[in-house]
C-alpha cells in the first residue's frame, strides 16, 4: 500500500505497539462544554400524572470559586449557583422551582476544570401535554447568567398503549446495584458506546421493537440510511424504577428501585459503536395488541475526550505533515471539506488495529499528542507547540523516557531527550536564547 512507503509512518506505528488495544475511547470529557441539560420523562409513581425530570450539569468552570471560610482540606474554595426552572405550557408558567447550589473544591485546579461537575435535578408530576422547561443559572459571584431551553412531549403512558421520548443512559459498575444512570448530556450517545437507550412504556406493554438510525446532515436533513428497520430484542425491563433523590444537588443521576410506577422502562441497546460523531434522527416503532406507537428523536454521537487537534480537517491535515510524504500531504488537502474528510478518514482506516469498531486507537494517539505539543511546546516565534522541532518529535515517539537539561553560562541551553527502549537520543539547543529550541545535527 502507498500508505506504508513514508518511513515516518512505520516510526509511528513502532512507538504505538504498547497502547492498550480494547477499542473503547476514554471517557473522561477533557473539551466538554460548560453546562448540559435533560428533560426526560420517567416511570410516573403519581396516579393520574406523569413524571418528568429535569437534570442539569455544570461544570465547574462556569462559576467563580473564591477562598472559603471553612478552610477544610477538602473545601479550600468554594462557589455557588443560583437556578430557577420553570415548566411552561402554550406560553403560561406552570410551575416555577428555585434553589441555590454550592460546590467546593481542595485546590485551585479543580475550580477550572470542565471534567468536573456539579449535578443537579428538578422533577414534576404533569399532565400529559406538550412543555417548555426554562432554566436561569447565575453564578453567585460575578454577572454571569445563562438561560437552557428543552421542549419536551410529555404522553400518557397510563391510559393507553404508548412509549415516550427514549433516553440515553449509562451502565454502571458499581456495588450499589444500580445498573444505569441517566447520561445528562443533552439527549446525546457516547461516541463508540453501546448505545443504550431507555424508553418509558405503557406498564404490562410488551410490543415488538423497530429502529431506524439515520445521518443528518449541517442543515438537518437527511443524509443516507444507517441503520436498517430490524426487529430490536429488549435488553431488559425495568419497573418501579426512578432516580431516588430528593430535588436538588445530586451525586448522580443513577436509576434506583422505588415505589410503585405505573409505567415501566424498556432497555434497548442500539449497534452504533461503527456510526461516526454527528447529528441522527432516531425513529422507533413499538407494534403488539394491535396497537402501535411510534416517535422521532433527534439525538447525536458525541466523543467528548476527542483531541482538540480532531475537531477543524484543514488543522488536523496540516499537522499530519510528519507522516505524509508531500504528495500525500497536497492530495490530501486538495478539494473541498467534505472530499478531505473522506480521504482523512480512509488514511487512517487503513491504519485501524480495530476496524470493527469505529474508534481509531493509532488516530487518537497521534492527535492527542499534537494536542499536547501545541501548548507545552508554544514560543514567542511559534505560537503552535506542535511545529516545533520538539513538538514533532513528541508527536512520532511520544514523551522522552528520560529528560536532561543543560544549563552553562555563557552556552546555549539545552534538552538531551533519551529513547532507551527505541535506542535513540534527541538533541534540542536554544542557539538564540528565546526558548525556541532546534534539534541538533551534527
């Protein structure tokens, strides 16, 4: 294959022979948005009445941490949100919830970060009928204020024979015995995930199951089938099931044994670990009793550790240079946007240990560590880390075993990278003493 004959690649590939090979993403959020919001309809313990969540997560750099009173090692700072959440139906606020959050941190490191979360959740016994669910947060210490919006088709699963809007969960591993827990991220699937989804159904329902999965397109249409209609088996059915928490904040979303529901939940799971990021509309069909059900759900797969690096083609090429010959380098850039994801993608399809899976290890890797060059290695002359001499060579053999600076008045100093498992040694020199180090060459 043409795609081996660049000897950068096959250094590439040597350096990368030790990474874990499972085929699943990590699935810390390292460039996660500051706040999520759901809007779920779950099994209703209310006669009469269905129940609706609403569940929230802010991340931690949304608010403004400053030194507490409390001066514990596990509070050192602390911040607090402001949140009012409003359920409105045709225009008119129905039922209005406020309360206030706090969340504290033992460094300062951890009130940056957009990993961490402070979760919250607000729940309403409805009647059936359509509703807008308004939220305001507002940080308690600056002006900072933003406004979520979900709409949300609440159906009576008691009276009749129906299923409502499917929810994206999670599996747990835990000793609590909780099997899921709501996601929270905007309705959305884990990018490379099982692709479970909960859908509440009518209590004694047990129709069959059908699903079709297709790609939207930037505008919203419809892109192309993806996966066909067939006939889904239900994993599991929960019943009297709910997140037992009281309103407020939470340390998770988890489904927990409750009282008596008159609905239940259905477990589905959806084979999209070889569907790509992106927006899809979801179409399920629930048929049994001579009576059917049917709904559309817009959702998206979402890979929320994705590198940085990943997320604009023309960047990702460009710092592909490294493993590109020049001319793989210009055809792959040549064309339009869409015609250099589609060569992107089959470069490194081709070097997939996994191609059963739509996660890419060898890919991940190598923009992970562009991800980490563009910083760490940035200067007042190159203000992008990873088109340095030693953002390139992190990039093809990943961080140096061992590290040696030299530093001599009246020398240029110097960064000695050592390589002994790949036999090879670096040499980096600041000639002009502005932190722009060259490689060495003799």
């Amino acid at each position: 294959m043409h795609l081996f004959r660049s000897f950068p690649v096959l250094i590439f590939l040597l350096c990368l022979l030790a990474l874990n090979a499972n085929g699943q993403p990590e699935q810390d959020i390292r460039y996660g948005h500051q706040l999520y919001m759901e809007a779920a309809q779950l099994p209703s313990d209310s006669a009469g009445k269905a129940r609706v969540d609403v569940f929230l997560r802010i991340s931690h750099d949304f608010m403004i941490f400053t030194r507490t009173e409390r001066m514990h090692a596990d509070s050192l700072y602390g911040a607090g949100v402001e949140i009012s959440i409003l359920a409105r139906r045709e225009g008119q606020t129905l039922q209005t919830e406020n309360h206030f959050a706090s969340v504290f941190s033992a460094s300062y490191e951890g009130t940056e970060l957009r990993d961490h979360y402070l979760l919250f959740r607000q729940h309403f016994h409805l009647d059936p009928g359509r509703y807008e669910f308004l939220v305001t947060l507002s940080d308690k210490r600056s002006t900072r204020q933003r406004q979520l919006r979900r709409s949300l088709d609440v159906k009576d699963l008691q009276g009749s024979r129906a299923i409502g809007m499917p929810i994206p969960l999670g599996e747990n591993d835990n000793t609590r015995g909780t099997a899921y827990s709501v996601l929270g991220y905007d309705g959305t699937l884990p990018f490379a995930s099982s692709g479970i989804i909960g859908v509440p159904v009518t209590r004694g329902w047990n129709p069959t199951w059908t699903a079709q999965l297709q790609r939207l397109d930037e505008d919203g249409e419809e892109d192309g089938e993806v996966l066909p209609a067939d006939v889904l088996q239900p994993e599991q059915l929960l019943r009297d099931v709910q997140p037992q928490h009281p309103a407020g904040s939470v340390e998770s979303f988890d489904l927990m044994s409750g009282d008596a529901a008159q609905s239940d939940m259905v477990i589905l799971r959806l084979p999209v670990a070889r569907l790509d990021v992106g927006p899809y509309l979801l179409r399920l069909r629930a048929e049994g009793e001579n009576i059917s059900d049917s709904l559309q759900f817009r959702t998206k797969i979402y890979w929320r550790s994705m590198p940085y690096s990943l997320r604009d083609i023309e960047f990702a090429i460009d710092v592909m240079r490294y493993i590109l010959t020049e001319e793989e380098y210009d055809e792959m850039r040549s064309g339009d946007r869409k015609e250099m994801m589609q060569r992107f993608r089959a470069y490194w399809r081709e070097l997939d240990r996994t191609p059963e899976t739509e996660y890419n290890e060898m890919m991940t890797e190598y923009f992970r560590r562009v991800d980490e060059t563009i910083d760490r290695f940035r200067t007042l002359h190159e203000r992008n880390g990873a088109q340095t001499d030693r953002g390139k060579v992190y990039i093809l053999f990943g961080p140096p075993e061992e590290t040696q600076r030299v530093l001599n008045a009246d020398e240029p100093a110097e960064e000695i990278w050592y390589y002994p498992s790949l036999e090879k040694t670096f040499r980096f020199v600041d000639r002009n003493h502005n932190g722009n180090y060259k490689l060495f060459t003799e």
